[in-house]
C-alpha cells in the first residue's frame, strides 16, 4: 500500500508543470521523502527479522545473549512501526500547530498553562521535532495567557492530536497564602500544518482585518519598539489569530496565516463530520467539556486519562515530557474504535 502510494506520487512528481507552484511541489517532494525513508525503514527492519531467524537456526550457545538483545531491539523498533502504521488520517503524517490556552482562575490557570507548554516543549525535544514559538503571550503575574507553537517533523499531528482537550491540575497552590488545594483547567488545540493541509482553504483578502501592533512582553528590553505584531481577523467567522514573537512584520504575518489556514481547515472537517454523523444518526457536539486528563499533585501523585483509563503514578516524570504512554494508549484505543 504504501509503495503504491509512493509511486503515486512519482508520477505526479514528473509532470512538467510541477514547480509553477513552488510551494506545492516542495511539499509533494517532501512527502516523497517521508515515504521513501518509511518504506526504507520496514524493509530493514524486515531484513533484521530474517536475519535473526537464521542466525537462531544455527543453534549456537555462543550467539544467545547477542541474539537475545538484537531480538528485544527488533521487536522494540516493531512496536513503534506498528503505531505509526495507526496514522491512517490525511495530515496524520505532517506537522502541527498547539495551541494553549488557560481557563478561568486567573494566575492559577495561567500558571498551569505554562506548566503544559513546558511539558510539550520537552517531548518535542526529545522526539526531535523541530519546535518554534509563534506567538506567546505572557500572564501579568506569573504563566501564559495564550501560546502557539509551530512543531515540524514526521507524524507531529498524528501523535498530537491525541492531546487535543482540557487538562485538568489539581495541587495546592504556590499563590495562596493559606496553602490551600486549587484545582486548575487549560485548553490545548492541535491544528494540522503540513505545507499542502492549507491548499483546499481559500481566503478573501477581502474578508480580512489586519491589525499591527507593539509586541507585549516583560517590560523592559523585551518590549519591542516598532510595531510588528500582527492580528488577523476574519470577518466570516470572526476567528482571531495573532503573532508576535518575530521580529519582523512580514514573518509575523506569515506564521498567523498559517495558524488562520490551520483553523479554517478545521472547521471545514468539523462540518463534513457533522453532516456524515447526522447521515448516521449521531452527532455529539464538541464543547469546552469535561477533561481529557487529570494531573493529580495533592493529596497523592497520580496522572490519568479519562479517555482511555491509562495512568501513572509519577506525575513529575510526566510533566517532565513523559508522554509516549498516554499518547499509544489513545492512538491504540481511538483505532479499535473507528
């Protein structure tokens, strides 16, 4: 399957009028690539099994403790092959866009949200992805208000998406002086921001109201002298998007495009889903709702998703980036499910 589609691809690859889009042909070249690299990737890992199989047939006790660890790394790179092979959605395979925002609470809620981009930003990290703070706005005490980061590299929103919800801190608070338990919500968005996931959106200039601006900061040295904050708001849909880490104008305006193409995008699957649910007799709205996963600090630790049951006693390695395990818990779950 994936060889068909990879020669697919090739051959739309050798038509002549390719790179009148440049940006179109760069994100088909790109695909390519991933697809070549992937099927690469199973076939070695196919030659690893065969190869085992016939050193195990020699029978020699001198090869077994070799053979064993090389037997526990295949079927370890096995397992992770066989959780990629559930990204099955159309920009599964591409990057993302995660967006946190806190809920009501004030300095608490910020502070949590703060909390979760420091956690997200150390499993970037430690996947590799290439991260990049577009817009970040901070809170007037302590925490975010709002932060968007850009995350490129291989199946960044099929593993993302499963993070897509409210998050739910319950801990007692560093700003109360009575040392009391608070409990705490934030909200993360994950929007696909593969190079092609924008090209079905068309956007009226016409339909927008661009807004340029100061950037905010810490006061100080941070705050920006020259107005290059953008703010794009678009009339049909009222959606607001902003951008202001950069220092230039045109990249501000460049990355809340993108964020504004990601978040159109979205509501136009939202409404396909809707109207296929509706053919099906079932529609379940999508609000603000209960959460997705509790983060316990007091009086116990304990972190659990409420989607899948998955759970784990050691709340700081978590918030220390320690995702994998809720995240396959999800994608495995979600799976058997559709």
């Amino acid at each position: 399957m994936l060889e068909k589609e990879l020669a697919e691809l090739k051959l739309r690859a050798e038509a002549s009028d390719l790179w009148n889009e440049r940006e179109t042909a760069l994100a088909l070249m790109k695909k390519i690539s991933e697809l070549g690299s992937l099927i690469s990737e199973w076939r070695g890992l196919e030659k690893k099994f065969k190869d085992l199989m016939e050193l195990a047939e020699l029978d020699d006790e001198n090869l077994r403790a070799e053979l064993e660890a090389e037997a526990i790394s295949a079927e370890r790179e096995l397992a992770r092959h066989e959780l990629t092979a559930l990204f099955t959605g159309a920009y599964d395979r591409g990057n993302a866009l995660v967006t946190i925002s806190p809920g009501a609470g004030g300095t608490e809620s910020q502070d949590w949200a703060a909390m979760l981009m420091r956690m997200y930003l150390r499993w970037m990290e430690k996947r590799g992805y290439k991260t990049d703070v577009i817009d970040l706005t901070e809170g007037e005490e302590a925490g975010i208000k709002t932060v968007t980061i850009s995350v490129d590299g291989s199946y960044a929103y099929g593993y993302l998406r499963a993070e897509k919800g409210v998050h739910r801190l319950v801990r007692l608070s560093p700003y109360d002086a009575a040392h009391r338990r608070h409990t705490s919500f934030a909200r993360v968005e994950v929007l696909p921001a593969d190079e092609g996931a924008g090209n079905e959106i068309t956007i009226n200039p016409e339909d927008l109201k661009i807004d340029i601006y100061k950037s905010s900061g810490a006061g100080g040295q941070n705050v920006q002298k020259n107005a290059t904050a953008i703010r794009i708001t678009h009339l049909p849909t009222h959606i607001v998007v902003s951008c202001q880490n950069e220092r230039s104008q045109l990249q501000n305006r460049e990355n809340a495009m993108k964020v504004l193409r990601a978040r159109l995008l979205e509501i136009k699957e939202a409404e396909e889903d809707k109207r296929l649910a509706e053919l099906r007799g079932v529609f379940v709205k999508t609000e603000w709702g209960s959460q997705i996963r509790s983060y316990v600090l007091h009086p116990y630790q304990m972190v659990k998703d409420h989607r899948t049951d998955y759970e784990v006693g050691n709340a700081q390695s978590v918030l220390e980036g320690d995702l994998d395990g809720f995240i396959e818990a999800y994608l495995r779950r979600s799976n058997t499910v559709d």
